[in-house]
C-alpha cells in the first residue's frame, strides 16, 4: 500500500527532476552552444544512468548539485563523496580528461593517489572511451561549487592510502566491454548499462572481510550494503530473487519505484530510482530488464531477525 511519506516522496522527486533539469541549464564554464550541443546532453544522460547524481549530492542537507557531501557508511569506515563541480580549488575544475579518464578507469587521481574502492571504479574501468568523453564534456558545464570536502572517517588500517594500491594488486582487474555477438543488442545494452555503467552489482553483490566482491553471488543480494542496508537479490531465482517478476514489472520499478506488489522501495534504492533509473529512455530500462531476467538464478537467503512476511519488504 502506498503510505503517505510514499506520497510526499514522489512529489519531492517530480519537483526535485524539475528544479535538476533547470539547473542543468545554467553554465559558468562553457558558452552556451557547449550545453546545447548533442555530446554534452549525452554526458548528462550518462551521469545519471551511472549514479553519479545520486551520489555525489546531498540534498538531505540541501547539497549543492555534484558538490559531493553524502555519507556513505560501510563496515570499514564512513565515506563522504567529492565534490566533482568545475571548482579549480574544491572540485575538479583543474583535472584534464585524461585525468578524469585516469580516475574512473583505474581508480587514481590526479596527484596519483589511489583511490578507496567505495568509488567504484572497478566497474567503470569498462565504460567506453566515447561514453566517458561526453561524461566530461558534461561536467565542464555544470556550475562550480565551492563546497569543501570533507575526510573520510576510516578504521586503521584503511585509513592508509597505500592500503588501497595493495587492495588493487589483490583484487582488481580492469575490464574492457566487448559486446557478445551471441546475444540481441538490447541484452548487450543491458549488460553494459548493469554491469559498467549502472554498476548494479557493486551494491546487490556480497563482499569478503577487504571488501571485495565475491563474484560467484553476483547481483545475489547482500545484509552488509551501504550504509548497513540488506541489498536485495535481483537474479531470477524464484524463492529468494526476482525469479516471478516480469519483465513490465522490472522496467515499472526502474521508472517509479513500484514494486509488483504495490510497495515502493526505500532507503538508497529510492534515491536511484528518482535521480538515475527514472531518467532512463524506456529502451534502456527494458535493456535492462532483458539482461537482469536472463542471469542465472542464485538462491540466497537474507538473514533477519523479523519474521518472513517483512522480509522482502526490508530487502527493498
């Protein structure tokens, strides 16, 4: 049953597209032929279908848009994102796209730094040259800001950044997107836009005690998501998955955040739902639905305290 917050929820996302689209217009970088031209709107639509929007704005504490200050809350610490405006002292107002380049696809920073594996760039290490060229062209057009970022608040030992270059050795592999030509271009446009882009399976995939994911159960769900959430699982298994959804009900979701049963989702899906998957054209939600539906189902359990019934509805 759609509860009154629900209700109040949904206003909020239709005035916060609103105002989002109306800031989008304004520029103080680029002249104005730069934000009306077609590789700049392909980068704005590219930030968001990466989550970027949602996590890099805070507007619980009225963060200014891609000023970063959201509180990402993990087994190893608390996380506040960056701010990615075009600010030269605060932001990334100084980064070439090279840099940028560098930052998304192997998780190194300009000073070369490494970056901690929360910003996952171990699956943006396969979105496309093309793709990440119009996400910077897009991001010399968004306004400065000159919010402050704040340190990360980290257990020793992770707090030492060289913990993060010994964590690559281990554990990451970067990865190039190849089509695969046994499948339909809309099962590939899913893959990529899940696996690369949408980087599903950074939240809907357990991890080991260095906070790597455990690829056998991926997409399978998760108790130890962000911020101490239970993730859930979103392979077709029939018990524990999305296994009796239908594709209508994986794309109406993704759109407005209804679940099958006339539930809505909560908690960090809800914020993916209004500033990333909404925005979606439909054939990239139906992209994505081809491609979730076609994973091999995993059965996986969540452990919980309460009682089956609030399972799922926890789970979401």
């Amino acid at each position: 049953m759609l509860c009154r917050s629900a209700v109040f929820r949904y206003a909020r996302r239709f005035f916060t597209i609103t105002a989002t689209l109306a800031l989008g217009s304004f520029n103080t970088f680029a002249d104005e032929n730069d934000l009306n031209s077609q590789q700049v709107q392909r980068g704005a639509y590219l930030l968001r279908a990466a989550g970027c929007v949602a996590c890099h704005t805070n507007p619980e504490h009225n963060g200014i848009f891609l000023a970063g200050g959201r509180a990402l809350k993990t087994p190893f610490g608390t996380f506040y994102t960056p701010n990615i405006t075009g600010d030269p002292t605060h932001g990334i107002g100084n980064w070439t796209e090279s840099d940028f380049v560098t930052a998304m696809t192997q998780g190194v920073a300009p000073n070369g730094t490494h970056y901690y594996p929360v910003f996952p760039y171990t699956a943006y290490s396969g979105i496309t040259a093309t793709d990440l060229t119009d996400m910077w062209a897009y991001l010399r057009a968004v306004p400065s800001s000159l919010t402050s970022n704040r340190e990360h608040d980290i257990k020793f030992p992770f707090s030492i950044r060289l913990t993060n270059w010994a964590w690559k050795l281990m554990f990451f592999r970067p990865t190039t997107y190849r089509a695969d030509l046994t499948r339909s271009p809309e099962w590939n446009r899913g893959s990529y836009l899940v696996g690369t882009l949408g980087h599903c399976g950074e939240c809907h995939t357990p991890r080991n005690i260095f906070g790597a994911i455990k690829s056998r159960y991926a997409y399978a769900g998760t108790k130890h998501g962000p911020g101490g959430e239970k993730i859930p699982n979103i392979t077709p298994d029939q018990e524990t998955g999305i296994g009796d959804w239908t594709q209508n009900d994986v794309t109406w979701l993704l759109q407005t955040g209804f679940l099958p049963d006339g539930d809505v989702v909560g908690s960090s899906m809800a914020d993916v739902v209004e500033h990333s998957t909404s925005h979606l054209t439909a054939g990239d939600q139906s992209a994505i639905a081809v491609y979730l539906k076609s994973l091999t189902p995993i059965y996986k359990q969540m452990p919980t305290k309460k009682g089956p019934a609030e399972d799922n509805i926890n789970n979401w």
